[in-house]
C-alpha cells in the first residue's frame, strides 16, 4: 500500500447528521459510554488549532494550490538530480521545522488524553506527524500508533558503504542546541523492517548538524521563528516555500553508522507505510468495539481503510470532521462542527467536570 497524492472521491456526501454542539456532544459521549475499547483516528483538522496549516479546508480542496510534495523515489533517487532533491527538501525543512517544533497541544489533543486517562478512549492512532498527542499525554500515548511516522524521528532509508555502527552520540544526544531539552520527543524503538541500516535518531539532533553545517541558513530559521507574520506558505509536513532561493548549496548530513540516506521518519507520499506500523494499526482496529474519527478527510487511502475495516466489521463508526471526508459514502454518522469545541465538552460530560 503506498501513498498517493490524495484525492476526494465527487460524492456523494453526508451532511452532518446532528445540528447542534449539543447534540455532537451528546453522540459522541453515548459513543464512548456505550463502548469499552473505543478507537480515536485523528487527521491534520486537529493540529489547525495548534497553527499547523492543514493541507484541506472546510469544503476539502487545498489551501495550498500548486503545492506539489516530495515523492519517495525521488528522495531516496541516488542520482545527482536525487541529490539536488534531497538538498532542496532538508533546506526547506530547516526553516520549516522550528515553528512546528514549538507547536502546542491545543484543546482536542488534551480532551483526547483526558478521555485516554479516564479509560474512556482505548487506542490512538493518528494520521498527524506533529506529536502533538504525545505532547498532551506527556509521553508515548498507550496503544497509539503513527500511522504516518513522526517529524520528530530521523530513520536510515538506503544503506551506505559503510558497516553499520550505530553512532553513539547521536543515540545519547539528551540536549539540542536548537532547542534545548529533548524529552518531549523521546526517540522512540523502530522495528527495522525498511531498507535502512536501522539507525533512528531525533530529528532535534539533526537540526544541530543541519545549523552547523548550513551557518547561513540559521538567520532565516530564526526569522521564521521570530517573525510569525512572515509571508511564507508552510506545509502540515514542516514544509516551507521559498521562492528565489538556491537550495544547491545546502548541506545534509549522511547517516552517521552506515554513510547512507537519512530521511524524517514520515511517509512520503508514493511509499509504502512499514508493515510492522500497518500491523499495529490493524491490531488497534481489531481490538476496538467502535471508533471515533476526528479531524480527517480520511483521503489517504492507509487511514480510509482502517476505517472501512470497522464499518465492514459492524462496529459504530462517528466521523467529527467539519468538511466531506472519503468515508461519508459507508457511514451513517457525520459530524460536522468544530473538533475542539465538540471534544472539548465531550470530555467535560464524561470526566463529570
Ligand atoms: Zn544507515
């Protein structure tokens, strides 16, 4: 299975099927009462609270038109043309990663973690690369998974000359120059089951290496901090358009065990999602008795079918997603207000607070 640029299917769509806050809350309460293992899916429409651009609006077009994301083949191509990719995505990932860095949980992640907390929400997975539902839980969330990796994780992609040894600096690395502690991202055990030499590192450690390798590239990551008003068009991956700007001379490090390709621990659209990833989400579809969709077009085809999964297995399914998402057409429910208002008081109703 591998990711495409995603598209909504025309139609048909459903229109939300309850028309007040109140009665989304009380659905969504009832769904989780009713339930002992409720599952949560969440999409990009979570992390917009956070400031992290999402790549649908309400209706489901693109708010970035033209925007044209990297594929796998192109990253990992070995070629100078592959070269030239891989110079251009790390510089526009240096500027794009700081600001997604200090991202906060807003209020769906914590009402999920509250919910998880209160054994009211059973699993997680999530479609989201920010980490922002680790950030609300303050560690890795019990029975989540990534369904598309992590932002903050650096994997090994295509084995170099060298003989793995896996560098022990970049493992111990506790502190980032960049940002100071690191323990909000704990780097996290990945099954090698890629084509890597395995080795894993923050991505926190990287942006030390990108800043010191790339000197002159440093005064626009901290502008970009800085200067949030800054015109330039940022994308949920950590993505930034430059428009004018020579990215052939930027610097990328190789993987420091084996000398190969490093690459953020996400799934580029054209790859495959790593099998012992598919397993864990469909260990946490099987286990699941309902689930909770929240903030998702569903159009990637990896999270639509994990949701198909529960609908053919007869188990309820609630969609919370302002605009149409790919999986209206097999639902009966869709609910269409705001995730954290919705989720907010869900919470508050289950939690009796
Ligand atoms: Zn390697």
């Amino acid at each position: 299975m591998k990711i495409s640029i995603p598209g909504l299917p025309s139609a048909p769509y459903l229109p939300s099927t309850v028309g007040s806050v109140e009665q989304a809350v009380d659905k969504v309460a009832q769904l989780l009462h009713l339930n002992a293992r409720p599952l949560v899916l969440t999409g990009a429409g979570i992390s917009v609270d956070s400031g992290i651009k999402s790549y649908r609006g309400k209706d489901g077009t693109y708010l970035n038109r033209g925007y044209r994301p990297i594929y796998y083949h192109e990253y990992v191509d070995p070629s100078s043309t592959g070269e030239q990719k891989r110079r251009r995505y790390w510089a526009r990932s240096f500027l794009g990663y700081p600001p997604l860095r200090i991202a906060q949980p807003n209020a769906t992640h914590t009402s999920i973690a509250a919910l998880q907390r209160a054994h009211a929400v059973h699993g997680l997975i999530t479609q989201n690369v920010d980490r922002l539902h680790h950030a609300a839980w303050g560690g890795v969330p019990p029975n989540s998974v990534e369904l598309h990796g992590s932002l903050s994780e650096v994997v090994c992609v295509a084995r170099g000359p060298g003989k793995p040894h896996q560098d022990s600096e970049w493992w111990k690395a506790k502190r980032s120059e960049t940002f100071g502690e690191m323990d909000r991202y704990t780097t996290a055990h990945i099954e090698n089951d890629g084509p890597g030499c395995g080795f894993v590192s923050a991505r926190d450690a990287l942006q030390d290496e990108l800043a010191a390798l790339n000197p002159d590239w440093v005064k626009w990551a901290e502008r970009l901090v800085n200067e949030p008003s800054l015109s330039l068009r940022r994308n949920p991956d950590g993505d930034v358009q430059l428009e004018g700007v020579d990215y052939g001379t930027f610097q990328y490090p190789s993987c420091p065990s084996c000398g190969g390709v490093l690459k953020p621990n996400v799934v580029f659209f054209g790859e495959n999602v790593r099998q012992s990833v598919r397993s864990a989400a469909e260990r946490r579809v099987h286990e699941a008795d309902a689930l909770l969709v929240v903030g998702s077009t569903l159009a990637t085809h990896s999270a639509y079918r994990l949701v198909r999964d529960v609908v053919e297995a007869g188990k309820p399914v609630i969609l919370l997603n302002q605009g149409p998402t790919r999986a209206d057409s097999i639902v009966t429910e869709r609910i269409g207000f705001d995730c954290a208002q919705v989720m907010g008081q869900v919470a508050k109703n289950v939690l009796n607070l």
